[in-house]
C-alpha cells in the first residue's frame, strides 16, 4: 500500500521535522517553452492581451494567415548554477539540507554541467521527456539518469518524441528504471496542456496509466497548477496506489512552491523510497498566492534585461527564438534587428508594471481566487 502525506507550511502544526528537502522539476536556460505561456498568462489582463491581440491581427494582415506560436519558443533566465542556488537557498532557510534534481525539457544538459562542478557533484542528472501519445503528450520526469548511459538514453527519448512509437514507451520506461535510483514521475497529469478537451485528456490519461502504471513510480503534485487539479491528482493516485510526489515546475526566479520531505542521506535512496511508495510533500507559502499573478511575475522575469544572464542573452529578445518561414532559427534580436514592432514594443513596456506596488496589490485581488484553499 502507498502512503503519501501533504503538509502546508503555512500549517506549522502538520508540518513534521525532516533533515532534508528535495526540490523536483525545475527549468532552466536550456529548456524550450512555448510561447503560447504568454498568452494564456494575459488572457484575463486587459492591457496585456490587448496588445497581443493587436499583434497578431497585425500578422494576419500583413502574412495572410495566423501567427503560429509553436514555432516560436522562450528559455528560462537562470543557468543551471544560478538555478540550484536559488532551490538551494530556499530549502536551506527552512532549515534542511537540499537536494536539487533539474529537468529541463528533453535536455540533460544543466545535469551535466552541475556534475562537473565539485560543490555540485552529487546532482543527478534529470530530464523532463516529452511523450506524445494518442491525440495528445504527457511530461514524465526522469530523475537521477545512470551517468554513463545518461546521454544515450536523452537521444533515444528525443528520437522517440521526434517520430514516437506507441509500443515503445512501456520498454523504454523499464529500461530507464531499471537503475535502482532512478525515478520516474508523471508530471501534472491532468493538464490538458495541448488543448484537446477535458475529457479527451482524461480518456487518454487513463489508457496511458493503464499500460505505463508498473514503470512509473509517482505523480506529480505541481507547484505551478491550481489546488483543484493536484486535489483530482492526490484521487487518480489513491485509484492506481500510486504516490504523490511533489513538482514546482519553476521557470522563473520564484523557487519551487513545493518540494519533498525525506530523511534520505542521497538522491538514490529518496528515490528508492518513493519507489517503495513513501512520500512527503511540503508546500510552501507562495503557492498560497493566486496563481495567474505568479505567472505574471514569472513573465516579468522573462521579460526584464539581464546583465549577467549565463549565456549573454541581456535582452529579453535575445532569449526568445523564432523558426523562421525558411527553416532558420534566429532570436527576435536577429530577426528585428532592434527594430520591434510598436504594439511589442508597449507589450514589454506594460509588463513591468506588475513590479508596481499599487498595481501588484489591485491584481493580486482581481486574479485571487477564495476557493482555491476550501481544503
């Protein structure tokens, strides 16, 4: 039988004393996200979506067609070390040792680079994989990759979600779970996350658990989605006895909303015990927030210079890339040569205003939602 418990920090009574925390699910420079997060982020910020709208009405007029978002992408702010500080930091202040497990999408390279490092050697190398399936894709994290294998198993993946095989998933899974402290992790399995109806989700959910449930061993209760999605999640994984495991999906410079509990000295034996069905997941106060205003600050990260970003990419353009109508991949500072567009251009001079006092306080209660925490 599986026994997971979920702790609120705020609910310094339930919160039990643990020598470690372990931060899952965390995104840097070399993960691709969608720009369609832009969007969704704005679509109930009036200034915001407004200036969206202008632009791709603006597109449609000039290309004679729709802007297509998925082939435009946006990285993370923080490189790999910058992003283990700031889990670090967090973990630390509450008291605890930190471990911090990565998983950039399909990318095991901010693994790699901590590995070599002697203050972060004992990081495991970790990968959020992409697995499309039916009409949908589902994220699993793989934590702890073998370290000699680790880079062959990274291309088998991004083969298979290159041209995936649906026969494929179940030996592949068993293969990356066969090392003893790996772990493999549904992550927010009920996020509709490629639009194809609740219920079509759901339908495909279930066919996926019913052919991968052996060779996962938790689900993900993550920071960055609503409470009434991880409450459905903690259910579907008392159905299938399965754990829950905790995900912050932090993209930005907020730390994960929520981490692990474990009195595991290494990453191998945390995951041996949750393989074994024992978890603690903590959640910790910014996700008591209301979430449409974190994603807004999130944006505010994307969008602000950086002088000291870890690749040179100072300006929020030089971070954003663009698969262009000949199959080149430029960034919008290569694309626009300096020249953005008007309506983008009052796009990012708006975005700052979320840093404002007055304005933070007026969105955080027009985007709050009281029932969130009817727990």
């Amino acid at each position: 039988m599986k026994r997971s418990q979920v702790h609120c920090a705020w609910e310094r009574k339930s919160v039990p004393d643990y020598a470690t925390g372990v931060s899952l699910h965390s995104h840097t420079l070399h993960s691709r996200e969608s720009l369609d997060f832009i969007e969704r982020a704005t679509e109930n910020t009036p200034w915001l979506s407004g200036a969206i709208r202008k632009q791709r009405a603006k597109y449609r007029a000039l290309k004679g067609r729709e802007l297509d978002l998925t082939r435009a992408w946006w990285t993370p702010p923080l490189a790999p070390r910058q992003a283990w500080e700031l889990e670090k930091q967090q973990i630390e202040t509450l008291g605890m040792r930190a471990m911090v497990s990565i998983s950039d999408h399909d990318n095991i390279d901010a693994g790699l680079h901590l590995r070599v490092l002697p203050e972060t050697r004992e990081c495991p190398v970790s990968i959020e994989w992409t697995v499309p399936f039916r009409q949908t894709f589902f994220h699993i994290g793989i934590h702890n990759l073998p370290f000699d294998t680790a880079v062959e198993m990274t291309r088998e993946m991004n083969a298979f979600t290159k041209e995936p095989c649906e026969s494929r998933i179940v030996p592949m899974l068993e293969w990356m779970g066969a090392a003893p402290g790996s772990l493999a992790v549904l992550n927010h399995p009920l996020w509709d996350e490629n639009h194809i109806g609740e219920t079509a989700h759901r339908e495909c959910l279930l066919e996926f658990l019913h052919a991968c449930r052996r060779f996962l061993h938790g689900l993900e209760l993550n920071g960055l989605r609503p409470w009434r999605e991880n409450r459905n999640t903690i259910k579907l994984a008392e159905r299938y006895d399965l754990p829950v495991v905790s995900g912050g999906d932090r993209h930005g410079r907020e730390p994960n909303a929520c981490i692990n509990l474990t009195k595991a000295a290494t990453f191998a034996e945390f995951a041996s015990q949750v393989r074994e069905g024992q978890s603690e997941v903590l959640f910790l106060p910014q996700y008591r927030e209301p979430l449409k205003m974190r994603i807004l600050e999130n944006l505010v990260d994307i969008l602000e210079d950086d002088p000291r970003h870890g690749m040179g990419w100072v300006r929020w353009s030089d971070r954003v890339f663009y698969l262009t109508d000949e199959g080149i991949i430029k960034s919008l500072s290569e694309h626009w040569r300096g020249k953005y567009p008007a309506v983008v251009s009052r796009f990012v001079a708006l975005v700052p205003l979320v840093k404002y006092r007055r304005v933070r306080w007026a969105l955080r209660y027009a985007l709050s939602d009281r029932r969130e925490f009817a727990v």
